[in-house]
C-alpha cells in the first residue's frame, strides 16, 4: 500500500513542479496557487506513505530519486533544459541507489521462484 500512496506523491510533485515552473515564466499567481496547492496534497501522501511502512530513509530515498528522475525528465522534454554529463552520471547514482534498496526484493524474486 505505502508505495501507492509514494506513487501518488510522486505524481502530486511533478504536477507542483510543473505549475512551479510555469510560475517561475509567467508569474502568473494562478500558477503559483496550483503549485502550492499540489505540494501541500503531495506531503499529504507523504505523512500516508510514512504511516503506511514506506519507512523515513527508504521512503524519502525513492520519493527522491524518482521524483528527480520524473523532473528531468520533464525538464529536458516540455521545457527544452539541458544536462551535463555529470548530472547525468548523478541520476545513474540515484537510480542505482533505489535499485539497491529493493534488492533483497529482487533477489527473492528472481532466485527463489
């Protein structure tokens, strides 16, 4: 259950992030109401996802690296941003850092079927 409720944060964050950025354009106050209102609904799944067992370290990790991952993404799509080589190395890291979280995971799910 906890990594629906850090899925649903995740997805409340790029869509603040994405009015954030819209705001940080235009200046529009809309956006920056949208943007606020979607990072207070986001820690909302956050204090969800902790009770749920997602855990402090293991879950602020993954919201992390993945909510970064997400925002690259973003960035470097819709919003035409570049990304240095080692920026790049940097989401490889992260991206290996939740690999190695679920690992025991992985491993029963891969050697004891």
């Amino acid at each position: 259950m906890w990594l629906l409720t850090l899925a649903a944060l995740v997805v409340f964050e790029a869509i603040a992030d994405i009015f954030s950025k819209q705001w940080s354009v235009t200046g529009s106050i809309l956006y920056w109401s949208f943007g606020l209102l979607g990072y207070i609904i986001a820690n909302i799944f956050w204090l969800f996802s902790i009770r749920e067992g997602s855990g402090l370290a293991r879950g602020a990790i993954i919201f992390s690296v993945v909510s970064a991952v997400l925002a690259v993404i973003i960035g470097l799509v819709f919003y035409k941003e570049s990304m240095t080589k080692v920026q790049l190395v940097g989401i490889c890291v992260g991206v290996l850092a939740v690999v190695l979280i679920f690992w025991p995971d992985i491993q029963k799910t891969l050697f004891l079927k």
